[in-house]
C-alpha cells in the first residue's frame, strides 16, 4: 500500500457499472483508480502487472466468473486484496467468494462513503461485509448443521423399524450385536433421542429414513 493514495482496479462486465463506479472514486483524494477490466481474465493479468492495493471485482462475468478471478489473484501471491462488489447476495454466492480468498464482500447499493471506507480497511487487511451479508453469515453459522447418517446406520435403523432385535439385525447385516448397539448409539446423539422408536421416528420425519414406520418395538 503506498503511503499518499490506494491504488485500486475496477473490474465489472457492465461498462455503465464500472464507469460509474469509477466516477463514484474519483474525487476521492486517498484512491487512485489505476486499471479497469471488463472480465476476470482481464482482471487476473491486471493486477499481476500492476500490484494494485485492492482489486474490486464483480461476481457475474465473462470468461472467468469472479469467484475464479479471486482464486487467481490470491493464489499470485501478492499484496493485492480483493473486494467483491456484487449484486447477489444468496448464501452460496457469499461462501464461493469468501472461500476463494476474498477480503470483503460488498452489495451495489453501497454508499459513495461505505465503498471508500471498505476499500481503506480492505487495504489493511480488514474483513469488510455489507451488514446483509454479515447477517446472512451469522444466521447461518447459527443454524444448526444437517443431520447424516452413514449407509449402516439407515440399514440398521431400517431393520429397527422392521421390528428386528439387535442380534437379528446382526444376523441380518452380517455384523456382531455389539456393533448393531454401537451403530444405534450413534444414531441416538445424532437424532438426540434415547430409543430405538424415537430415532426411527425423527429418521422418517426428517428424510433420513423414507418409509414407514410400521412394526417398531423397543
């Protein structure tokens, strides 16, 4: 980063976007706009022969995407940050990004004010999220995680709700029924239940186990 202004490149496919984003920087006296790109390749050889400070780049774009783009550029080695400037802000968007290496992640109904802050903590190596994107995140991080089962376990809880005891099950799986009572203990942490009908009975409800549960005993 030099010491008077951020040198920063512009990258979006649509020229109207850019050149609006562009004049949006202009007047600020501590960036200085040094390249444009209309695609992600174009971005890649960019930065490399310019060692911007911060690279702000769409995600939807010809020839290389902008996720790909980030991908490349992080994996040049260089000082340059990327901030994404988009505007779709959907979970897998947000995650494809962050998970290529991006610093921030911005929406298009930034302000003037908002844009220029970002892209100065940005150049410091700061994280810098658009409050819906950070809110998509938390929510996220705060849902609870899917529930799998292996392929055994659903066998063992399938011949469960054909109303099999451990050592049929056993018998059935070709396994020894200390390992049938394993395989049930796992699947009872997994589910949260403390029998045999319960698990069978979230397993169903929840997709894991697509039958009926007819036949059950504990």
């Amino acid at each position: 980063m030099t010491q008077d202004r951020l040198r920063v490149v512009v990258v979006d496919d649509h020229s109207v976007m850019r050149a609006g984003v562009v004049a949006l920087l202009a007047s600020e006296p501590t960036i200085e706009i040094v390249g444009e790109a209309g695609d992600g390749l174009a971005a890649v050889e960019l930065v490399e022969r310019l060692e911007p400070d911060v690279a702000l780049i769409d995600l939807r774009m010809p020839v290389l995407d902008g996720v790909a783009a980030t991908t490349r550029i992080i994996g040049l080695g260089g000082r340059t940050r990327v901030l994404i400037l988009t505007t779709y802000d959907t979970d897998v968007e947000i995650e494809r990004a962050v998970e290529a290496g991006a610093i921030g992640y911005l929406l298009k109904d930034t302000t003037r004010e908002q844009l220029v802050d970002a892209i100065r903590s940005a150049a410091r190596g700061q994280t810098v999220l658009a409050p819906r994107v950070a809110e998509r995140l938390v929510a996220r991080m705060r849902r609870p995680a899917p529930v799998v089962l292996t392929t055994r376990e659903v066998q063992v809880l399938d011949a469960v709700a054909d109303g099999l005891s451990n050592a049929d099950i056993g018998k059935r799986l070709v396994i020894a029924e200390a390992t049938v009572k394993t395989h049930l203990l796992r699947v009872f942490a997994k589910l949260d239940v403390s029998d045999r009908t319960h698990a069978v009975v979230i397993a169903i409800e929840s997709g894991l186990l697509p039958r009926a549960a007819d036949g059950i005993r504990d």
